[in-house]
C-alpha cells in the first residue's frame, strides 16, 4: 500500500508523530479547552485506527 509516494510504514510513523506532538500541545495547554486541538486528535486516532495501530501507549 503506498499513499502519495509513501509505504504503509512511513504513513504510520509519520501519523503517530503528529499524535504525540498533538498530545505534548494539548498537554502543554494548561487544560484550556481547545476545540480544534481537540477534534485533531479525535481525526488523527481514528487515523492511527484505521491503519491497526492502538495507540494506548503512546497517550500522555
């Protein structure tokens, strides 16, 4: 499977890396609510998801 040029691997690595840096963002926020941060995580999750890739460990 490739996407844009990319292997299933590199689009896994690449969505799991704007997860984490989603999450340092929304950690860093101070619990302000921000519903964009928000619903970018939600897509990204359901992202990861859909690729097979629990994300359980990777949550802060």
């Amino acid at each position: 499977m490739e996407d844009n040029g990319m292997t299933r691997e590199e689009l896994i690595s690449l969505t799991i890396d704007k997860y984490t840096d989603l999450q340092r963002i929304k950690k860093s926020n101070g619990g302000v609510e921000n519903k964009e941060l928000d619903y970018q995580i939600k897509v990204t999750l359901a992202k990861l998801s859909s690729l097979g890739i629990s994300v359980e460990d990777i949550t802060l």
